[in-house]
C-alpha cells in the first residue's frame, strides 16, 4: 500500500513540472513559433474555416444563388438525400473504378518502366526524358489533346483503325456511356505513369548491390533476384506511390471535366466533378457541402493510412 | 574443397588497369589474403574470380576447371560480403536456406543442412530472428553461415570484418581462421588491414595500383619485402624509409645523409648496394630494430625525439632523419621527452635496403 501511495503521490508531483517544463520550451522556441504563425493565420483563413463553413452548410437547405442568408436548417438530410441517390451510387461506382484502374495500371506500367530504364543501355537518357513528358504537360492541354485523338470524325485513333479496315466507322470513345470512363482513364494513366516510373526509378536506386551479388552468387537468375531481393526493398517505396496516387486519382478533376463534363449521362462523372457541377452548375450549395464532406472524411481516412505507412517506415529506420 | 589458380589476369575499365596481369596460385585448403590499399585492385580480384563482373584478359582456374565465362552460381563457390548481405526481409533460417533453394534441394535436406550449419556457428537459437534484431557479430555469422551450407569449393570473403567493432573484430578474426583449421577451407580473403593478413592468412598477396608485389608467407613478406611498398605497408608501425646516398669514404661503403652524418654498411650491405644501378639508396629498418641511445654512442646518429607515444607495452619514439619519419620502439621505463637529442643505432643484419629508382629491395648477388 505504502509503495502504491508513494508513486501515486510522485505523479501527482510530477505533473505541474511537467506542464512548466511544456510551457519553458515552448518559451525557448518562441522565435520558431513566431515564423509559423503567419503561415498557420493564413491556414486557418484558406483552410479551417472554408472547411468550417462547408460543413455547416452541408446541414442546410440552400437557395439557389449567393443569398445563403436564407437557408434552412434541415440536419441530415442533405446526407440522406445523397446516400439513397441513384446518380450518388452510379458517381461512386465509377470513381473507385477510375481510381483503382488509373492507380493500379499507371503504377504497373510505371514500375515496369522504371525496371527498364534501370538497365544500362544507349539512348536510356533519351528514353527517360521522353517519358516524363506527359507527367509535365499540362493537364489542360493533355485534355484537349486527346479529346482530339478520341473525336469520332477527325480523331487519329479512329482514322487508323478505319485505314486498317478494322472498323467501318471510327468508334465513339468518348460519347458512348461504355466507352467514356475507360477512354478517361486511359488518359489518366498516360499522364500519371511517369510519376510512379520516377518514384520506382529512386526505390531501385537504393537497393543495395551487395544484396545483389549475394543473391547471385546464391544462384538466384533474374526474376528469383527480383522476386527475392529487388520487390521486397521496394515495397515501402511502392505503398507510398499507391497511396499518392490514388488521392491524386481521387481529386481528379481536369481531365473528365475537360474532356466530357460527366456525359454522356453522368457515366463519366467522378465524385469531384460531380460535387463541381453540383456546386458551381446547379448552385445546390448545401448538397454539394455534404459530398464534400463525405469526400473529405473519406480522404481523411486514406490520409491516416499514408502517414501511417510513412511513419512506419521511419520506425523501421530507427530500429536498424 | 580445390585450388585457385589466376593466370595473366587483367582488368580494365576504358583506359584504367584496375587489375594488371596477377598471376597466382592458392593451394587446395589454404587460407590467402588479398590485401593493399583502397583501390589497388584486391576487391576487384575477388569479384572476377567470383564472376560477378567479366574478365578482360587471363584465365582463372577453379579445380581443374576454367571458369572464365561462367556464372557466378555455377563456380562452386561461396562469398561473404562486406555488409553481410543479408536479406533483410528474412530470417536466419532462411536466409541460410536460401542458396539451397536456389539450387533446388529438397526441402528435409535444406532443413538438415541448415540447423548443421547453425550449430556449427553456435546460432541455432538465433534461426527465427530477422537479420535487423542481430547484432553485427551474429550478422556476419549468419552471412558465414550462408556461405557454409553451400559446401562450396572456395570460399571468398571481401573485408567481412571491417563493419565491426574493434573488439568483436579481434574475435571474428579468430573465429574465422578456426573455421578455416576446421573445415579445411580454401579461403581467399580480401582485406586493407595488413594486420588481419598477417595473423589469419597462410600466404598473403600484396597488391598496389593493380599489380601483385609480393605473394608469400606473412613471415617472409615481413622479414623479405620486395620493395619499398610492401616494406612500408606490411607492419605496424610502419617500416622507416630513409632517402640516402652511397659513397666511399676510408675504404669503405658508406650511406651518406643530405643532413651530413653518414652510416657505414658491413660487407655484405656494401655488396648490395654496389650492385644497384643507381647511387640513391633507400634505408629500411623496422622499429624493434632500431636502438636508441640516450646520449653519442659509437656508430649511432644523432637525431631529435618528435612525439612520444606510450602504449604500455611498449612506447614508440619517432623522429626525422633525412626528412623521414622514423619510428623506433623502446621500453617504457626509457624516459624520452619530445625535442630531446637522442642517437639511433641501426642493426647491420637487420636493416634492409632499396634501390632509391626502383624502389626494389636489393639483394646480395
């Protein structure tokens, strides 16, 4: 019993030095928290309150316009108008099926990429620059460019499958309620494979060539060297990819914005441009706060996991 | 277990020899170093006769057999790396299993195989842990461990000791060379530390800027260095190279400094150096060899004491002679001061001398 007193009573002891000891070092830091503050008020003006503001107006019922002085507070309902929403479970369908495809394909294709470029071969230089154009043309510019490859009258694609008689009429990728989402989301992957390429292209740098050789010597041929050595020192590297992926692929919105608006009859709608159009199109301010605020817990929740793998992989740093 | 033989071995990378025309021969069950400065070829020695990177000229034999085309794997033999090389993501076991897999064994034979080796290494309690929960010591048992269920026909080891701590170094170092008296190893052992060449190796292969100098037991390579590299590379502190001239005076041969003293040679000394082609001399004499005098002594010259470092065992005295350091060992209860005039006596039948050009130890004919 003594021994049990005795400790709660240093704890006791302990807290209000620790709370001064806070308070000293936050003190003696006090010019670094000066740096920061201008940058956290202007946070908290662009950031914390339209975040505020959105999900206080995700629980109203808005007029259309900007005489949001007028809403009405109708709690849920907002939310339960979207979730029991066709078009809400058709514009979720087709995201996930736009950012698994992109985040997966552009990430294999980027990786396969980086594999071969990690070789030593003349031209590699060459090779390399060119494929990082399309991760440094504008998205914009991107769209247009291939709304013009896709068009059903002048478009290339279209054109040559004509000249090669495989077709009578050249297709209508983009305005055909199948053939839209996977025409964006091959846009998407020609744009965005580069990155993963460049973020393998580092994680194989790393991987140490003693490992290498060991294996090697071991008798392991090529793909057990990979399969054994090189894949499993890049997974760190490749969960971190993924996951910067997919929440870019989540936020998409120039290229199915630019290149079919949603259309053909919402089958290219992603859940940032349905939100857009929502917002700034139909003026339903309140509906479109309340998407917003699915979206951003949603992202939250991918967001704890990237910061997780990130901070994992610092652990395993410290621990070796 | 087999023999190694390197034959007019060349490599070069563009217009650089980083291995110049070796040529030598391990015997079946001998331990060799490689050893030498950063750069002077060793490390690449070893990968070439792993076949980890190609030959550009020569041979190499393992066995019997030419291996100068083949496959690292399909060499028969085993390395130990710098790093350990271990693969981190797997456990000891399977790490040690790994080139036996590799290799297609069944599975109650790779077993079998690798709980011998563990215990053989001491580590069977060690088998679940990954490599990052090892300390370095463990780790490069483990990475001897791989090396050992293979039953290779020559082990290579590239500076496996050079990650450790001094004290577990010293261990490893004993540890290694009871595993060679084991197992009978033919083992070729690169290091930069001439002091791991001496006390492991059966014979050791100096080598600088590509070339072999010497190849010989570590006893012959201390007491007979070929020239002035390995003279000043093998032994710690290092041998004392002092530049001089040879002349005549009263008859006799004598080495004469730039700083006005001069060291007469007895006649076998004289002979040597009047076989040399050229006049400029080179004096080597290692510290154990040189004998300081307190004050002038007949034949001794006189020198002033730069810095004085006790070891306990010993204390090691350097001063300049002819612009060279000069090292020399004395007991500790000999008190010696920084800036002190002191006097050194060299041993006449343990002094050893170079041709000042070719910086060759010269010989007696």
């Amino acid at each position: 019993m003594t021994i049990v007193t005795g400790k709660t009573g240093a704890r006791q002891e302990l807290r209000p030095a620790r709370w001064s000891l806070l308070l000293q070092k936050i003190w003696e830091h006090r010019a670094d928290y000066a740096y920061v503050l201008p940058a956290i008020v202007v946070m908290l003006i662009v950031i914390a309150y339209p975040i505020y503001y959105t999900v206080e107006l995700s629980f109203f019922n808005t007029p259309p316009g900007l005489q949001l002085r007028d809403k009405i507070f109708i709690g849920f309902d907002n939310y339960t108008a979207i979730l029991t929403s066709q078009v809400f479970w058709k514009v979720t369908w087709n995201t996930l099926v736009w950012t698994l495809a992109s985040t997966f394909i552009s990430f294999a294709l980027g990786f396969a990429a980086a594999l071969a470029l990690h070789r030593d071969f003349v031209g590699r230089g060459v090779l390399r620059a060119i494929l990082i154009i399309p991760w440094v043309i504008s998205a914009v510019a991107a769209s247009y460019i291939w709304k013009w490859i896709y068009h059903s009258d002048f478009g290339i694609i279209g054109a040559v499958l004509v000249g090669l008689g495989l077709t009578d009429r050249p297709p209508n990728f983009i305005d055909s309620v199948s053939t839209v989402l996977p025409s964006l989301i091959v846009v998407n992957i020609w744009r965005e494979f580069p990155f993963a390429m460049i973020m393998m292209m580092a994680g194989l740098q790393t991987v140490p060539d003693q490992l290498l050789r060991a294996a090697k010597v071991d008798g392991a041929n090529a793909w057990q060297r990979f399969w054994h050595v090189t894949f499993p020192h890049l997974r760190d590297v490749s969960t971190v990819t993924i996951l910067l992926l997919a929440v870019a692929n989540f936020n998409s919105f120039i290229i199915p914005w630019i290149m079919t608006g949603g259309g053909p009859s919402n089958a290219s709608h992603i859940w940032i441009t349905h939100i857009y159009e929502l917002a700034f199109g139909r003026q339903r301010w309140g509906v479109a706060s309340a998407y917003s605020v699915l979206l951003f817990l949603f992202m939250m929740t991918l967001g704890y996991f990237y910061v997780r793998a990130l901070s994992g992989n610092e652990r395993k740093e410290a621990n070796s | 277990m087999a023999h190694v033989v390197l034959k007019d071995l060349i490599k070069t990378y563009g217009s650089f020899k980083a291995v110049n025309n070796v040529s030598l021969t391990v015997n079946d069950g001998e331990f060799v170093a490689l050893v030498g400065p950063s750069g002077c070829g060793k490390t690449t020695t070893l990968n070439l006769i792993a076949g980890l990177i190609p030959i550009t000229s020569g041979d190499i034999f393992i066995g019997d057999r030419v291996v100068n085309g083949l496959d690292p794997k399909d060499r028969d033999i085993a390395m130990v790396f710098q790093n350990y090389a271990l693969y981190p993501q797997k456990s000891v076991y399977m790490n040690l299993a790994f080139p036996l897999q590799m290799r297609k064994l069944p599975r109650d034979e790779i077993d079998k195989k690798v709980r011998e080796a563990a215990k053989v290494l001491d580590m069977t309690q060690l088998l679940e842990r990954k490599p990052r929960e090892l300390s370095g010591g463990q780790q490069q048992r483990v990475a001897l461990g791989r090396a050992l269920v293979r039953d290779p026909a020559v082990f290579l080891m590239d500076e496996p000791l050079s990650n450790l701590d001094a004290k577990l170094r010293v261990q490893m170092r004993s540890e290694i060379k009871r595993f060679h008296q084991d197992l009978k190893a033919t083992i070729v052992y690169v290091t930069h530390d001439q002091l791991e060449a001496v006390t492991m190796a059966d014979r050791m292969a100096v080598m600088n800027g590509g070339f072999l100098q010497q190849y010989d037991s570590p006893a012959q390579v201390f007491a007979h260095p070929a020239n002035m590299f390995v003279a000043s590379f093998v032994g710690s502190p290092a041998m004392s190279l002092i530049p001089l001239e040879v002349s005549t005076a009263n008859g006799g041969t004598v080495l004469t400094s730039a700083e006005g003293w001069s060291l007469p040679l007895s006649q076998l000394n004289a002979r040597k150096v009047l076989g040399a082609t050229t006049r400029k001399i080179v004096l080597g004499a290692r510290h154990s060899t040189i004998k300081l005098h307190k004050s002038a002594a007949p034949g001794a010259i006189p020198a002033k004491a730069y810095t004085v470092e006790p070891t306990g065992d010993v204390t090691f005295v350097q001063a300049f002679l002819s612009g060279a350091i000069v090292n020399i060992s004395v007991s500790p209860n000999i008190a010696v001061t920084p800036d002190e005039h002191i006097w050194l006596e060299f041993d006449q039948e343990r002094i050893h001398l170079f041709d000042g050009e070719t910086e060759m130890a010269l010989q007696a004919d």
